[in-house]
C-alpha cells in the first residue's frame, strides 16, 4: 500500500486480506498522528468460503478426521 502520510482517517477493504497479520499491519496505516481512525472490512460470503479453512485444510478433509 506504501502510504506515507499522519493523517489517513480510514482504510477499507473490499476483500479479506490474506493473514491476520496482514489485515493488522494494513489497517494499521491509519491514525498515524494518534487522532481517531476507523478500518472497514467489506466482504462477501464466499469470499471467505472460497479460501478454504483457516487452519489450512479443506472443510473436506475434516469431515473424514475420525478425532
């Protein structure tokens, strides 16, 4: 994103970013001057089916997981 700048009031994201660390590091940009910011995560639903499970598997995979 390479944005330089104090006084970024929002960040907006159209689509989930790929890692947690990710997410906090890009809406972090925000609020640099410590005045208030807001970080708007917009998505859709198969958005985040489409990524698969978070821990790394497929929903498939765990259906057959006899733990």
């Amino acid at each position: 994103m390479g944005v330089d700048k104090a006084n970024v009031r929002s960040v907006i994201h159209l689509a989930p970013p790929t890692s947690v660390e990710a997410y906090l590091q890009e809406s972090g940009r925000a609020s640099r001057d410590g005045k208030g910011a807001q970080a708007w995560l917009i998505f859709a639903p198969e958005d985040v089916l489409d990524s698969g499970d978070p821990r790394g598997g497929s929903p498939e995979e765990d259906d057959d997981d006899p733990s």
